[in-house]
C-alpha cells in the first residue's frame, strides 16, 4: 500500500478520500473542504494496492473491473474518476509542458504502432468494438444508434435531441444540393446516412466494417422505404470505388491510425469531385500529439487513436486538401458520456444478463473514463471541412445556422423508444 499511499498524498488535494485496504486499514487524502461527503473505497484483495499503483495505465479500471476496487455508496465509479482526475488536473498540464524532443519522439513512435492498421486488422478491430450485440447498444444510446458525440445547443436537452441536433449540424456544414452523390465513411448503425436522404433528394451509400452494423443498416433501409436511395456496404473506405459530390466521415478517424492517414487523404481526394466537400467529425487532442492510454487500447478501441488538430492539418495538406472550416467542439462529449453511463446503470441487471457482471464493469469504467478525458482533460471534437476549391462553400458561415434550423425544424425527436422515466424527460 505504501506506494499507492505516496501517489494519494502527493495527487488528492481537493476533496476527501478515504481507502479502506483489504486488511481493514484506514488511510484518509485531501483537505476535506466544504460539505460534500467523502468518497469511500475498499479494496478488497491483496494485491490490489499495488496492482494499482505500478500499472496506473490499466491498474485502476482492471481492479474495478475484477472487483478488487469498490466504491462506496452513495458514490460511484463515474463520482471516484472525475473526483481523481479534477485533483490530478494540474499535474497532467505540468506533465504536459514538460515534455521534451526524446519523450514527444517516443509518443509519436508509439502512436504509430497503436495506429497501424491494414485492412484486415482493421476489420478485426472494427468488429471487436462494434459486433457486440444489437441490445447492448439499443440499451445506452438513443434509437438512432448515434454513437458519437451528441450536440448539446441546450445542456437541458435530452440525448434524443441532442443527437438530431448533431445530425442536422453536420449536414448543413455539407452545403448538400439535390442530386447529388454522397459517401459516408464508417456509416456506423446508418443513423446519419437515412437522415441525409430523408431530408435531401440525393443518393448516399455508407460503408463500415462491422457485419452486423451493416446488415442492421440495410434492415433499416428497407423498412423505412429508403433502399433505393441508400446502399450499405460492408467494405473497408480504401475498398471504394466512383466520384463523390460529398463524403462525410464521423467518428471514422480515430480508427484509421496515424500511420494511414496519408492513404485516407489521398483516396479521399480522389473519390471527390473537384467542387466537392468533405466533412470530418472526429474526437481529437487539443495538445500536441500523443498515444492512446493502455486500458482504452487493450479492452475497447484496439487500434484506436485520437489525433491532434496537428496531425489532421498536415496530412490533408500534403494531400491537396484546402481547410475551409473548422469548428472545436467542448463539452458536448462529456454530456453525451454522462448520459451513456446514466442508462448503462440504469439497464445494469439486462447488461449483466447479456455479458456478466464484469464486462458490466468494465463498460462503466470505460464510459466515465472518457466523460473525465472531455470534462477535465484535453480532449475535444473536431469539426473540419475539407474542399479542392475554394468556391465550393458560400463565403460566409450563415448557411449553416440557417440550414441546421431547417433541419431541426424539420426532423422527429424519437422518444417512443424510451423507458417511461426517459421518456417522460425527453418530452
């Protein structure tokens, strides 16, 4: 316990933490100030100190996951993880500040071999992420599966509007005509693809690399009356073939790797027309660029990698893209986060019936990790668009606000869905 104890002491300032060791010692960090109550952990096997503070990249959400970690009511995992990261805040920026050419050169190193991605390890990784089952997903996120960043214009908002809202801005930053053709990259459960045909006259064809996300795609086309002007296929981008008016992408490049990027520009590139426009939602670093931490890496996105605004500038550039707009958008994912967490512990006994009690575990470690990486840490979502000419977007950002307020106006808050509780919320 005692170089866990020296972490504590040196970390926790702000608050009150209280550990109770698996052999029934106290041990009390921070200052205690103002009246919120302590949060009380207990760990309950012997190894669990040290298997903590000698793995920090994975010890803590491994311990949680096996039991050996336990909140104490009323606290929870999601209130032990912000409360941790809001104290450890301070030495992330130092730490940050800190580093020097050899430590950047080691990080840039090992984000690549993170990012390394040929188009079979990519399949692979894609269907670890998102094959899990249909259920899982219907049980956290909103009916449309949008499973990126929702738009919060109102932090009131429900998720189902939030979502729409996402949908309806990132359409409207496409400047979309009738007739036209459009690719959309990493389609994910084809939420954003529908959205564009139900709401333009064009004809969308939206790939992944998830079997069962496709094939839940061409299910909902075919009952929504939308298979003639929307073709899913289940086929890596670099696979795609044609001449596109716009390509969108969102939530894609996190999982394309650093190393690819300049085979995603250059391909990009030459699936567009010349006065087309492309439109990239991604979560990304406000920093320099960095590796993606151990934990997300070993049980959630393999190969996943979250790019400074750097890396995505240089890459487009080298391939002739022109960056005509680009948006930083803070806090709408710590939102979206918290709100997956709340319905994942809310649907806590279906979850544990799918899987079990320790992939229930490691989904919430997962959820309120990234929630604190977007609350308290460095990351944001970037909104970047993407042209080979300049004159392809008005000169002026007003179409987008007015486009996004038709759209909003026009389109359905799903909430039929929901159980009573988030229902009688959403409405």
């Amino acid at each position: 316990m005692w170089l866990l104890d020296k972490l504590l002491n040196q970390v926790i300032v702000r608050g009150r933490l209280v550990v109770t060791d698996h052999d029934g010692k106290i041990y009390r960090y921070g200052a205690g100030e103002g009246a919120e109550a302590p949060i009380n952990i207990r760990l309950t096997h012997p190894k669990a100190a040290t298997h903590i503070a000698r793995h920090p990249q994975v010890g803590a959400g491994e311990a949680f996951m096996w039991g050996w970690l336990v909140v104490e009511p009323p606290h929870d995992i999601r209130d032990l993880i912000l409360f941790f990261t809001m104290n450890s805040k301070r030495h992330g920026d130092a730490a940050i500040q800190a580093q020097g050419p050899v430590r950047r050169l080691a990080e840039k190193a090992l984000a690549a071999v993170d990012g390394f991605n040929p188009k079979g390890r990519a399949r692979k990784n894609a269907e670890h992420t998102y094959n899990l089952t249909r259920r899982l997903y219907e049980l956290f996120l909103d009916e449309d599966r949008q499973y990126t960043m929702a738009y919060y214009r109102d932090p009131a908002n429900s998720l189902e509007q939030a979502q729409v809202d996402k949908k309806a801005h990132v359409a409207a930053k496409m400047f979309i005509k009738p007739g036209m053709r459009v690719l959309d990259i990493g389609c994910g459960w084809g939420g954003f693809a529908l959205f564009l045909a139900k709401h333009y006259d064009v004809e969308v064809t939206g790939v992944a690399l998830a079997p069962d996300q496709i094939a839940f795609c061409k299910e909902r086309a075919e009952a929504e009356g939308l298979a003639d002007r929307v073709k899913f296929e289940l086929m890596d981008y670099r696979e795609v073939t044609g001449s596109f008016d716009r390509i969108s992408s969102v939530g894609l490049l996190e999982h394309v790797g650093t190393i690819h990027y300049p085979q995603f520009y250059e391909h990009t590139h030459r699936l567009l027309k010349p006065d087309g426009v492309m439109l990239s939602h991604c979560c990304g670093r406000t920093g320099p660029p960095g590796h993606t931490d151990a934990w997300t890496r070993k049980y959630i996105f393999p190969g996943g990698y979250i790019p400074a605004l750097s890396e995505l500038v240089t890459e487009s550039e080298r391939a002739g893209w022109q960056i005509m707009d680009v948006e930083g958008m803070r806090f709408h994912y710590c939102h979206t986060l918290e709100e997956w967490y709340n319905r994942t512990v809310m649907h806590r006994e279906e979850i544990e019936a799918l899987y079990d009690e320790q992939f229930y575990r490691m989904w919430l470690f997962y959820l309120a990790g990234a929630e604190q990486s977007f609350r308290h840490g460095t990351m944001v979502n970037w909104q970047i668009l993407y042209v080979k000419d300049r004159a392809a977007i008005p000169m002026t950002r007003d179409y987008i606000e007015a486009e996004s307020a038709r759209l909003r106006a026009a389109a359905s808050v799903p909430t039929w869905h929901l159980d009573p509780a988030l229902r009688q919320a959403a409405e």
